[in-house]
C-alpha cells in the first residue's frame, strides 16, 4: 500500500502504533489523516503517512487552480494541481461530490472522470486543499474518451463528443473549455 487518503484504512490497531499522519478509528482501524504515503517501521511496530504535498506555496483560499483528476470514487474525485494563477505548482486537492454544482448530484461521473484537466476554486487554505466547481467559470476544461482515450469536442448541445469514436459523454464544462466542434 502506498498512496492513500484522508480516512482511507491503512491497518488494524492490531498490527501497529499510529504516530504521525494516522488515527485509530472506533471500529478498531488505523486510518489516514492525509494524503499521502504509508510508511511503516517494522521493528518498532509503528506507522505514518507522510504528507505528499509541500508547505508554504503559493495556493490560497479563493485562488484559481487548474490541476488533471486522478482518481473518482462514489463521493470524491482527487486531483493533482499543477497550475495557480498561472503560476507552477506541485500539490493534490480534493473535489467533494457536493461542490460539483448548486443542484442535488447522485453520479460523480457525470461531472468528472480520471485524467479530466479542471479549472477550480480553492475553498480552504491547507493541503489537502479543498476544490469547488460550481461556478459557471469553472469545470471540465479538457476531458478524453472514456473508451478510446482521444480528446472529447463540445457539441453545440453541450454534451462532448469523441472523433474517433463518436461516442458522446457528460461532463461538467468549464466556460472556455479546449475543443469545440464547429
């Protein structure tokens, strides 16, 4: 086990101590309190998650940020954030299914989908770093075939649409996203 989440099992009380990044659960589990990576010391019998993003960069509550979504569960979608304000950066964040739009939401994927690029609003100030698409702004800016792999245009219907394929996918589109069909 490597990567995880925050509230994500990485043991059983059982097995090791928590020391930093990790807390003991009611239900007798040891459970992430960051993203991060496990790592466990075997002769102390001890175990942490080391935080994966750094301190002290330039992302803060209300910036924009552009980052590429790497994996969607049923309620969050975590995303790599590569890009602030223009400027370059290196941290992860994550995109709750209740920040994907002012309506009642009941299938994530209908807004995102891993390797999706997204413009969004950071909510918190602190890794991991909280993201909002609700806004009309902010969004799918560029998203590829869930069959094929190929870039997706936006039809004028609003739905995108594979070239190679012609398969038509949903997602929540960003003002200015990349491809248009014309």
């Amino acid at each position: 086990m490597g990567f995880v989440l925050p509230g994500e099992p990485v043991a059983v009380e059982e097995e090791a101590m928590p020391v930093a990044g990790v807390y003991a659960s009611r239900d007798g589990y040891l459970r992430s309190m960051v993203i991060g990576s496990v790592v466990f010391d075997k002769y102390k019998k001890v175990l942490q998650v080391k935080i994966l993003t750094k301190r002290g960069m330039s992302i803060k509550q209300g910036s924009i940020v552009e980052g590429l979504v790497l994996n969607v569960t049923e309620d969050v979608a975590l995303v790599k954030i590569y890009g602030v304000d223009s400027n370059r950066v290196e941290a992860f964040g994550l995109l709750h299914i209740s920040q994907l739009s002012t309506e009642y939401v009941t299938d994530i994927y209908e807004y995102v989908k891993p390797s999706d690029i997204i413009k969004a609003r950071v909510l918190n100030s602190t890794p991991p770093y909280l993201l909002s698409i609700k806004e009309p702004t902010m969004g799918v800016i560029l998203a590829h075939c869930s069959f094929c792999g190929n870039s997706l245009y936006l039809h004028t219907s609003g739905t995108l649409v594979c070239k190679a394929c012609g398969r038509q996918e949903k997602r929540r589109v960003a003002v200015g996203y990349l491809y248009a069909l014309r």
